[in-house]
C-alpha cells in the first residue's frame, strides 16, 4: 500500500468486514473499526465499505436489528461521511456489488499513506499510531495497577517487571 503510493498509485476503496453474527459491538471491534476510521481518514471514507457478513448464521430479522444499529450507532460517523454499508450474504452478486461500488469511486490516498509518505511521519506520529500507543500506554498502566494490587495483597513482595509501549519500538 505505501509502496504503491510512493509510485502515485491511489485506492479506489477499501473493505471494513464486520459479522453480522456477532452480538454486540465489543471493545476490540470498537477498537478494529476506529483505527479502520484513522487509517483512512475523513476524505477517503467515502471510498469504503463497510461490509456485514455471515448473514447466513443469523435469524433474518435479528440480523436486520444489528444492521440498524450498525447503521444508526457505530458505523453512522463513516457513512455521514459516505461510507457505503453492503451486506454480504456469501452470493457472487452481492461480491461482485461491493467491487461494483469500489471499481466506480475517484481514487484517493488514505490518510496513513499521506502522513507516512508525503509528511515523512514515524509511524507513531500519525494519527493511527498515536492512536495505538495510547491504547497500549493504557493497558500497560492498568497492568502495572494489577501487579501492585497483587504486591499489596501479597505483604509487600516485589515483582520485577519491565513493560514496554509501542513508543519504545519507533
């Protein structure tokens, strides 16, 4: 993907796959859709899909009640910004509709390939990265709360631990 950018090669669209199967909208899919939203940015957006799948291991109108709230609550910031939302019901028609939508949209480059490639960004200066180190500063810091309960609960023996963040790794 940034190989093809440094070459001027842009995206006519990309695919967020969500299972229609799944019961609510958890912390990693939150987290998955997200960094989905960061990697592309605001303006290419309007060249994504967001695809529901496994149609076929859902009771129709229980899958219909998900997609609405989808629609309407976790994926509306993407489509108030024109991501399309398509189900897929694992039919060479509907695969070839979500290709249709992507073959037919401008091409535009994702806001990760222009903050690595044309800003010259680490990646943990972009807005995905940072996004992520956070996340991990967080889960590091709760990790360090729970070895300290653990010490406190234990009369005070030390545990040796070191933790490492993604802004060790850049």
């Amino acid at each position: 993907m940034i190989v093809r950018y440094k070459k001027r090669v842009k995206l006519s669209g990309v695919v967020y796959i969500h299972r229609i199967s799944d019961f609510r909208m958890g912390g990693s899919s939150r987290r998955n859709f997200k960094l989905f939203c960061n990697l592309c940015g605001d303006d290419a957006l309007k060249n994504s899909v967001l695809v529901t799948n496994m149609w076929g291991k859902v009771d129709v109108k229980k899958g219909e009640k998900r997609e609405a709230e989808l629609r309407d609550k976790f994926f509306k910031s993407a489509i108030d910004k024109g991501a399309q939302l398509i189900r897929h019901d694992n039919t060479a028609k509907t695969a070839h509709n979500i290709l249709r939508y992507i073959i037919n949209n401008r091409r535009l480059p994702l806001r990760i390939q222009i903050e690595l490639v044309d800003e010259k960004k680490k990646l943990l200066e972009t807005v995905a990265g940072e996004v992520l180190n956070r996340e991990m500063l967080e889960l590091t810091r709760k990790e360090e709360a729970e070895i300290k309960q653990l010490q406190d609960e234990m009369g005070g023996e030390t545990y040796s631990s070191t933790c490492y963040a993604f802004s060790h790794l850049c």
